[in-house]
C-alpha cells in the first residue's frame, strides 16, 4: 500500500513536469542543439580531408624533379598533383586557366634551379616541398658524379637526426583528446541534469508549501511518502532527459562517422554516465528536497539550494582541471570515493583509462551506504519543515527528536 501511493506521487510529478509545454520546447531545442553541434564539429573536423590537391605545374625541363616532389610531398603530407606541361611556354596559360584545371604554380627552367611561376602569392607548404625537392636532387646529381650511391647517402642523411625520448610513458593519455571531449560532454550533461532535477524538486516543495497544497496532500498521506514519490517521480524525468540528451549525443557522433577517430567506448561511458546519474540524483535529490522545506517562500529557496549548488559545481570544476591532468594522481584518487565528488569523477576517470574494477566498486560501496543517512537526515527535516509556516526554520531545530 505504501509503494502504491509513492508510486502515485510519482505518476502526479512525472506528468505534471514532463508533458508541459515549456519542457517538450526545451527539450526539442537543446536535441537540435546538441545534434547540430556535432555535425558542426564534424563538418570542421573533416574539412581538411576533403580539401582539393594542390596541383603544380612541372615543364617538360624539369621533369627530373617529379619523383623528388612526389617524395617531399609525401614526408610533408601534403596532397600534391603533378602536371606535366609540354612546353615552358604554357606556364603563364596554366596559372591563369579556371576551373579544375587551375594550377597553384608551376615549375620550368634548370632542374638545379628552377624557376617557380605563381599567380600572386606562393603557398608555403608547396614553396617548402619544392625546395626539399631541388636539395634532394642536387645532392642525388653530385654524389653520383662522385661515384657513390645516392640511395644509401639519402639513407644515412635521414637517419641523422636527434632521437627524442620523453621521460612520460609512451601510452599516456592526451589531455585535450577525445577522451576530454568525451569526459566534459558527460560530467556537464550530468551537471545540467543534476542542477534541473534538484531546482525543480526544490522549488516544487516551496510551492506546496506556499499554496497550502502540502497539508491536503498530509491529510491522506505520511511526508515521507510524498517526499519519496516527489525524488521518484522527478527523478524518473531526470534520468529520461539524460538518457535522450545522451543518447541524442551517440548516436549523432556515431552517425557522422567521428567515432573512427575516438579511442573511447561510447555505449559504455553512457552507461557508466546512467548509473552515477542515479546515484548522484539519490545523493543530491534527497538534500534538495528535505532543506527546501526549510523555508516557506519562493524567494527564500535560495538561501538553502546555494550551498547545495556549491556542492555541484567544486566537483564539477575540480574534476575539469584535476583529472585531465592526472586522473590517477593520489587526491584524484581520494577524492572520487567520496559520493559528491564520485558521480562526476568516476566517469572521467573511465574515459581516460585511469580507473581500476576495485575502486569503482569501492567508490559504489560507499556512496550506496551513505544514501541511507541522507534518506534519514531528509526524511527527518522534511517532516519537521513541510508545514512549518513563518520565517525559515533553523536546520538545528528540524534535526531535534520529536514532531512539532
């Protein structure tokens, strides 16, 4: 009986905050966002690859070059079209031709020093690759008149370079990769969920409070379970928005193909991402719901969801800028056992490799024993507050034993 009517508390939150009009445009607004900034990122992620070859011009009296240029262009990765040209005299024509047929510059002359023809200003990334190809050749031209091998030299040149060693493991992440992008994109969507459920579970309570609602509703019905059916009910409606948003978020990576370049799992990060959500909701919904019944006023609710807010966003923001850096430095690792630190902790460390099965599990363990005193610490000043009438109460005095 009693699952029955926190189920239909519920049933009464989920409907009264899920099919408004103002959260269907909300919603419908920030998927269109959330879908079109990903292709966006896809579309300059991908610019470049699709970016025409640079076509040049090679006259017929340096041809000798093209094999150097081909080389060059490659150790640059430069994508680089060579067009043979019958006659020195076509240069001007080809540089001034439109279209396709277009040339960047083009290249006539003595193959030792050519002469590089352009419309106006010369590319940097061609003038570069040409002159890497000129040395390349003058070099080949002057080892073999001296007799020896031009591929062996070429060899021992390329090899007499400075070896770099980096005192970091070879397989340590990177910061600003795709495991940030993926990491931030989560730990804000479960700061954005987190911060929407708990203001509206908050300000529902007030309202209650504010309308004399709470005291029909407490005629039929203990405070707990209205309180409990309220966490569920928004809850519920909380965890649908993470899992569209998310969802929303996959799928459109998935579709435009960006998940080619990411070294992370996606299906589950976004199930690592549900499960903290839960927990963080359990943790947080819980404070929201029992301190906003501590003030009987709308513009009261600030002076108890502040501090609250504050507990989101030292998470959130140490969690940005700490484990990026080191997601398995010894405060990172503390830090994230601790359940307001843990929901957004935990999931960034997954994204960067940095978490091991023990210390999720333990990180679990202690989050999941700590929602039971929350639930008695809320329960206890949400009876104490709900029908409290006058200015706030004191929490002190919401805590004392006994019922007013």
């Amino acid at each position: 009986m009693s699952s029955n009517v926190v189920w239909m508390v519920a049933r009464r939150e989920i409907k009264t905050r899920m099919l408004t009009k103002s959260t269907i445009i909300s919603m419908a607004v920030m998927l269109v966002v959330i879908v079109a900034g990903i292709f966006v990122l896809d579309y300059f992620a991908t610019r470049d690859a699709h970016a025409p070859a640079s076509k040049v011009g090679v006259a017929q009296s340096v041809s000798a070059l093209e094999e150097h240029l081909e080389v060059a262009a490659a150790q640059q990765g430069l994508d680089l079209e060579l067009v043979a040209l019958a006659d020195d005299a076509d240069a001007e024509e080809a540089l001034t031709a439109e279209g396709d047929d277009a040339l960047e510059a083009v290249l006539s002359g003595d193959p030792a020093s050519p002469e590089m023809l352009v419309a106006e200003q010369p590319d940097d990334a061609i003038q570069q690759a040409v002159s890497t190809a000129v040395r390349s050749y003058v070099v080949n031209e002057q080892v073999t008149g001296l007799g020896g091998n031009p591929a062996a030299f070429e060899e021992a040149l390329a090899s007499a370079v400075p070896q770099v060693r980096s005192i970091e493991p070879e397989d340590s992440p990177d910061r600003f990769g795709p495991a940030y992008v993926v990491s931030m994109v989560m730990i804000s969507l479960l700061l954005f969920a987190l911060i929407g459920s708990g203001s509206i579970i908050a300000m529902g309570v007030v309202e209650e409070k504010t309308s004399r609602v709470v005291e029909i509703l407490l005629a039929t019905i203990k405070p707990t379970q209205l309180l409990a059916g309220k966490i569920l009910g928004i809850g519920i409606f909380g965890m649908f928005q993470v899992v569209l948003l998310g969802g929303a978020a996959v799928g459109g990576v998935a579709a435009t193909g960006l998940t080619r370049s990411l070294e992370v799992d996606l299906g589950a990060s976004l199930a690592l991402l549900v499960l903290w959500f839960l927990i963080g909701y359990a943790i947080f919904a819980l404070l929201f719901g029992g301190f906003a019944a501590l003030v009987s006023r709308q513009e009261e609710i600030g002076s108890v969801t502040t501090p609250l807010m504050f507990l989101l966003f030292v998470p959130y923001y140490l969690t940005m800028f700490m484990v990026p850096s080191d997601p398995d430095s010894t405060m990172v690792r503390v830090l994230s056992q601790i359940p307001v630190f843990a929901p957004f902790m935990m999931p960034v460390r997954n994204a960067f490799g940095a978490l091991s099965g023990w210390e999720l599990g333990l990180s679990l363990a202690i989050s999941l024993a700590t929602i039971p005193l929350l639930v008695w610490i809320a329960a206890r000043v949400y009876q104490r507050g709900v029908l409290h009438t006058g200015g706030r109460m004191k929490l002190g005095d919401a805590l004392k034993a006994g019922r007013s």
